[in-house]
C-alpha cells in the first residue's frame, strides 16, 4: 500500500516569511497525482496544490508552490509572504485511483 | 455550486450503540469517498463509490461499519455497535470523473462529522 509520510508535526513561521513543508511517499507506481490539501481549525479541508507525476515542472499557485522530486519520492510545499490566514492543518496526499494522505503538519503563523 | 452537505455535525453515543451519518455530495459528482479521521491524525480512507458501486473499501472495518449509496447519490455511513476507538470527525468528500484515473479530479469535502463514544 501506498504510504505518506510527513516529517514534521508542527512548524511555525513568522509573518511574511517562508516557510517550507516536507511530505515524502511510496510507491511502484509512476503516474500519479500529489496534492497538498489545508485544514483550517474547525473548517472544511480545502485543496491549494496539485501535482501530476508526469509533469516535471512544479506546481505553483499564487503564493504556494511545490517542489517535486519524482526519483526521491519527495513534494515539499513553499508557502512565501507567509500570512495570518495560512495557519491551519497542511495535509500531503497521494492518489492512484483512491487517496491517502499523510498525517498532517500544523502551521503557526506568528505576527 | 452547492458543497458536499453532512449531517450531523456532532454526536455524542454510548459504547456499543449505533450511529449513522449521512452524506450528499455535489450535484453531478460520481466519485464519493467517507474518510475517517482520528484527532492528531490525517483522514483514512473507509469506502470509496463510483455512482453506486464500491470501488475500494479495503480499510472499512466490516464487523462494524457498513456503508451506502443508494441511486449514485446520497450516501449513509453507520457504525453498529459503536467503540470507543471510533471516536472521530468522519469527512465525506466527492469529485467528478474526468479520466481513468480518479486522481485527475479535486476531492471537495464536507464539514464532517464529529462522533465522540463514551
């Protein structure tokens, strides 16, 4: 079975920094999608990125960006001019054909 | 567009009783998925359905729990008898089908449903 491993469970970051989330995985299989899902306290879990594994460009989206190392099985997500509003629950998730997901990085944001 | 809609929001059960929760997804999304999600932990995949059939439910405790989707459309989610370890927020998530693979689509998900058994 395909597993997702976040590394850190808690990170924190100063407001209008950069800060960095590490999510690796495994898996035989070479076409797949990678997505990093938010969960804000008590909210509904929302995507902010997604990756195809066929594509060798990163994934970006505004101020989130992914960096996606196919060989080394790894897809970390930049989060620059880190703001109040991105503190929440980041999820790694793997999908081939059924998804799973890592067991989640809480962000703090400081002012 | 409307979002996925569940309900209950919360309940609170004795050991050993039983409980159900109910799912609607986005209008025209075939795929729906119930995650079962521990406190401190990412979501676990219980079921997965395409329109009305099981897909994938490899991790759905069948003693327990049985699930639901009657017409593609709605779905049910019920624990019987309850255990403590069931205590969870338990997401219903949906997305389209646009290619073979279901990874192609963005899972939606609902507000969940927070289930605490005593």
């Amino acid at each position: 079975a395909q597993t997702v491993t976040q590394s850190q469970p808690e990170m924190s970051v100063q407001e209008a920094e950069t800060v960095t989330l590490s999510c690796t995985y495994d898996t035989s299989e070479s076409d797949y999608y990678l997505f990093w899902y938010k969960q804000p306290p008590s909210r509904q879990m929302i995507l902010v990125i997604r990756q195809e594994a066929y594509k060798q460009q990163n994934a970006t989206e505004n101020r989130f960006s992914v960096n996606f190392q196919k060989a080394a099985k790894s897809f970390s997500l930049k989060i620059s001019d880190s703001q109040l509003g991105d503190a929440a629950m980041y999820f790694c998730a793997y999908d081939n054909n059924d998804m799973r997901f890592g067991a989640g990085t809480r962000l703090t944001v400081k002012p | 567009e409307a979002g996925v809609a569940q309900s209950p929001r919360y309940k609170i059960i004795e050991k050993r009783q039983s409980v159900a929760f109910w799912c609607n997804p986005i209008s025209g999304h075939a795929t729906l998925y119930w995650y079962q999600q521990i406190l401190g932990q990412g979501p676990k995949l219980l079921i997965q359905f395409q329109n009305n059939g099981v897909v994938d439910d490899s991790q759905l405790p069948k003693d327990r729990f049985s699930a639901e989707r009657l017409k593609g459309v709605d779905s049910t989610l019920k624990i019987q008898p309850a255990k403590l370890e069931d205590s969870a927020v338990y997401l219903c998530a949906s997305s389209l089908e646009t290619g073979a693979k279901s990874g192609a689509n963005v899972l939606t998900f609902g507000a969940g449903s927070r289930l605490t058994v005593l």
